[in-house]
C-alpha cells in the first residue's frame, strides 16, 4: 500500500515550521476557455512570479494553444483571440515548463482551486505526476485577515485596488503580480496574529477559542439525524440557522477547529441553546432550513433572509405596453419575469430588451389616440413612438409581441441582435463596451430561463416523485412550487404488490394543503421552489404521479454563449 501524504492543511500534523520570509513562493494565475476542465475548457495562458523574503526573483509567462475555439465571452473578458494563440505552445509543451519554473515552491492563487485544479487536470491528461506542491490560496485567507469595513468582499480586483498598484486585467502575468502585492499585504497583517510559518498560516484559522470549548454542552442531545438546527440566544432568539445529513455531526463541528468563521465565533458566544428538527429527507431539511430563516430573520444567517428585497420584470396590459421593474407580480394580463437579484440586475436586463425592440421607454400610461409630440428616442429611432401617432396600434402590437416571445419563450432575437453588436465592438478593441452587453445579456437570459423553471412547477397542482434511498425511496410531494409532504417509502413495503399505492394515498392525506398563487410565481419562497427543481431534475429521481416535465432549455442554451462561469466572475 502506497504511504499516505497528509494534505497540507491537515490540522493534526506536525509540520515543523517554515519562516514566511525564507520560503520561496511561486504566485500563478491562469486565463482558460471557460470554468471547468471537467467539461472541457481548457488553458490559454499561464502567468506566474517567484517571490521570497519579498523580492521577483522571475517571472514565467506564456500562452497555451487549448486546440479549441475561444469562447466570445472569454474573448471580451480578457481580450485573448484564436488568432493570438495560433502560434502559442500547446500545454504538453508549456505544463513542463511551468512546473521546473516552479519547482521546490509553494504555490499560491487567488481561488487556488480553480487554477491548480486546471493544472492538476492537465497533468492527468499528460501523464504527468503532479509534484504534490504545498497551496496557499488567498481568497479564505483575505476572508480570515481583512474585515468588512475594508473591503467589500475578496475580488482580485477589490483587492489589488487597496493593496497593490497593478490593476488585474484577465491577463495571466498581470493577475499573478497583483497577487503578489496581495499576498504581501496578507502577510503583514498575519504578524498580528503570531503567525510567522507556512505551516501557521495553514492552521492558524483552525484553533478553537474559549467560548467554543465552553459551549460543547449545547450538542449533547442532538439527534444523530438529517434535519435542520437553530442556534437561540439566553432570550430565546434565533440566532442561527443550518441543515445537515447529520444533525449531531454538524453541530458538534461548530465547537472544534473545523469551524474558523469569525461570525460563527461570535454567534457561539451568544448561543445558550440548540433546537433541532428532524426531517424524513435531505431536500425537507433544506426547505425547512428557508422556511425557517424566513420566518426568524436571524442576524448570522447571511443568506436567505430577505426574499422580499426582489425585482421582476413586467410588461404592461394596456394599450401602448411597456417593460417596467416591479417589487412583486401583480394580478392581470401583464407579463412577468424574474426574480432578480438586485434591481441592477433588473435594470441591465432591462437595458437589454430596450436596445433590441423599439417599445417605449416613458412611464405612465397613454391614451389610445396620439395627444403629444415624440421624444428624444423617437427621433434617435430607438422607439416606435406610439405618442405622436408615428405608429398603428396594431403595428407596435406586433413588437410587443416580439418583446414577450423572448421575455416568456426564447430570446434569440435578442441573443442574435447582441452578438452581432459585441462582434463589432470587440473588432473596434472596444472590449469593455462589449463586456457590458454580455452582462446585460446574461441578466435577461438567466431570468427568462427562472421564470420558465419556476412556472414549471407553479402550474402543477401536485407532483409526487421519488428517488432511491438507503433505507427504500424519498418520496415528495409538491403542490404549486411548495413541498407538502415528505417520507421514506420502506423498502419492504415498495417491493410488496400492491402495498405502495396505499403508502401513498397515506401520506397524501397528511399532505399540506395548498393554494396556487399569481404564476408564475410559485406557493412558496423562490429557493424553495428551485430547491425542489434541483431535486427532481437529480439523477434517478422519477415521477409517480403528475406531469411535470422540466422546461424547453432554450434559454439555457443561450446562457452559455453569454455568461462567464459565476466562480471565474465572482472572484475576478
């Protein structure tokens, strides 16, 4: 049997120590076709910088032939083009390289696992046995160092804006030197904490605090169960509030080095009590979980608590219609989508179907007849103008329904319209410019593919599916979006003719009853709803009464040419 080789950030190992300022660190940085090796995208560029005591002592830069066709997106993000990379070296020739570059390092990256994962990947691929470097990755120790009143969140581009005078651009070597002043800047702040070895800045955020060691009790008579546990203060307030497989497991994780939040320390600290609510499935206890969160608001809780801060998007019923953003979808002929986000993410998509149809922008309402003069858009030819009687009523019907085919069923129309405008700005070098319109694109896009999900499951007044489990079959049944029973079919009982039919008509009678609501929005919290759409669409899951039918993937087709991959976005 081969040895076992601790991973670098095992807690319980001894490693001895070495001095941050005597270590030789090798910062890289990659620029790929898309998110994930796994299917398929691949590398176009490898940037790094050797770094010890403070001081460049190389750089290695090169671009990488991925022997397939850039993405558009890619090509905006970071101005990389088939044509650049015609020439480049293929990675059975660049890997090499790159790994006697940065032999005898530490590797560092900003969200390390997406780099060395690629590069883990394309050493699998070459037979190539990775040398099993060491990892820092900056991004969990910029969380752990800096506070919130410093930066808003852990981008490379946040930052380097703080930390370093090099400003990241997508390109490889340019990305890796920001890291380098970042990690610089990390390690400063580490003095504080007495943290002066590779090996502590590994550990340092797995110790246990006092007021975890003394709150251990409150895990005590927790079942070991999947469901969903609420963290309460000394007046009964929730403060907290989770789901795991295993209800005694997790909580008992909360007071020992595995948790280094510094929210959940705080939270610990004000915790004098654990309820737990045991659940018949995983995807109960994470319905629960919202439904709960919901309810209580409570202040530790970052995700979830307020499903009321949403935007959609509503095309009017009435004579001359336009698109509005609405806080919530109201009764009516009018057409809806969403829900966004943010209001920003509204207004881009917003933008969006302004620049692809020609309806009018104004707000309030016109009359039926022409009663004033046309505005600034009209004379640009951005609007049909409707209001100086440029325009039969029917005609501007017509492009109305143009706008709801592609808010409601497929937005090529304007997939095809901005691909042709972000072909010409990137002709034009005009990257940025382009790179907005991707993003307004991926706004629109992203909520007409919700909206076609969430309707999905809106309209059917029952769905019961099941899926294997260990002990027999999880069986749910969803009414409108909401789930209004769960259990485990026992195995005994599915394989015994005849009995399953009445399990069934069991459960259904202590099932929730439940009321359609304005579609498409469903009967519950939105993260409910798709929660319950992720599990039906799960591998093995199969339908026993109901004719749901997951969506036409249209959008989602669309989807792909425009949106860059959210972990690449979130932390570039």
């Amino acid at each position: 049997m081969a040895p076992h080789q601790p991973a670098f950030d095992d807690p319980d190992i001894d490693w001895g120590g070495r001095p941050l300022h005597d270590t030789t660190f090798c910062v890289v940085d990659l620029e790929t076709t898309g998110g994930s090796p796994a299917k398929g995208s691949r590398i176009t560029e490898i940037g790094a910088v050797k770094v010890r005591g403070g001081q460049i002592l190389g750089e290695f830069q090169t671009l990488v032939n991925p022997d397939q066709l850039i993405p558009a997106f890619i090509t905006v993000l970071t101005g990389i083009t088939d044509q650049m990379l015609i020439e480049a070296p293929r990675i059975a020739e660049a890997l090499p390289s790159f790994l006697e570059f940065a032999h005898g390092t530490v590797l560092v990256a900003h969200n390390a696992p997406f780099d060395v994962g690629f590069l883990k990947h394309a050493s699998k691929e070459l037979g190539i046995t990775w040398p099993g470097f060491d990892v820092i990755d900056t991004v969990p120790l910029a969380r752990r160092v800096l506070l919130r009143d410093e930066v808003p969140n852990v981008k490379l581009a946040t930052l380097a804006a703080r930390f370093s005078p090099v400003q990241p651009d997508h390109r490889a070597l340019t990305d890796a030197r920001a890291t380098v002043d970042v990690l610089h800047a990390l390690f400063e702040r580490l003095g504080t904490w007495n943290v002066a070895t590779v090996e502590d800045v590994a550990t340092f955020t797995a110790k246990v605090t006092p007021q975890q060691r003394r709150k251990r009790h409150l895990a005590d008579n927790v079942p070991d169960a999947p469901g969903v546990y609420l963290f309460r203060d000394a007046r009964d307030e929730v403060l907290y509030v989770g789901t795991s497989r295993s209800l005694r497991t997790r909580v008992r994780s909360y007071f020992t080095k595995a948790e280094t939040r510094t929210r959940m320390g705080e939270m610990i600290a004000l915790a004098e009590r654990v309820d737990t609510v045991v659940c018949a499935t995983d995807t109960e206890a994470r319905v629960r979980e919202l439904r709960l969160i919901d309810r209580h608001r409570p202040p530790y809780n970052r995700r979830s608590k307020f499903p009321d801060r949403l935007s959609w998007l509503r095309l009017t019923d009435e004579p001359w219609p336009r698109v509005s953003i609405v806080r919530k979808v109201t009764e009516g002929a009018a057409t809806h989508i969403g829900p966004f986000g943010s209001r920003r993410q509204a207004e881009a998509a917003l933008a969006t179907l302004h620049d692809a149809f020609r309806i009018r922008q104004c707000t309030g309402r016109l009359p039926i007849l022409p009663s004033r003069a046309a505005c600034v858009l009209a004379e640009l030819g951005q609007c049909l103008s409707p209001c100086d009687g440029a325009i039969s009523p029917a005609d501007y019907l017509h492009e109305v329904g143009r706008v709801r085919t592609a808010m409601t069923a497929d937005p090529v129309e304007v997939v095809t319209h901005l691909e042709r405008r972000m072909a010409h700005l990137a002709e034009s070098q005009r990257f940025e410019d382009a790179a907005v319109l991707r993003d307004r694109a991926a706004s629109l896009i992203r909520a007409v593919r919700r909206t076609q999900r969430l309707d999905s499951l809106a309209r059917e007044p029952e769905v019961i599916a099941a899926a294997p489990h260990q002990d027999g079959w999880q069986v749910h049944v969803i009414r409108h979006g909401r789930l209004a029973a769960a259990a485990i079919l026992p195995r005994q009982v599915a394989t015994t003719r005849g009995a399953t039919a009445g399990w069934v008509d069991t459960l259904l009678s202590t099932a929730e009853t439940v009321e359609p609501a304005l579609r498409p929005v469903p009967s519950a919290l939105i993260e409910e709803t798709e929660t319950l759409l992720r599990w039906l669409e799960s591998p093995g899951v199969r339908m026993v009464r109901g004719a749901w039918q997951s969506p036409w993937p249209a959008a989602a087709r669309h989807l792909e040419r425009f949106d860059v991959d959210l972990e690449v976005a979130r932390l570039a």
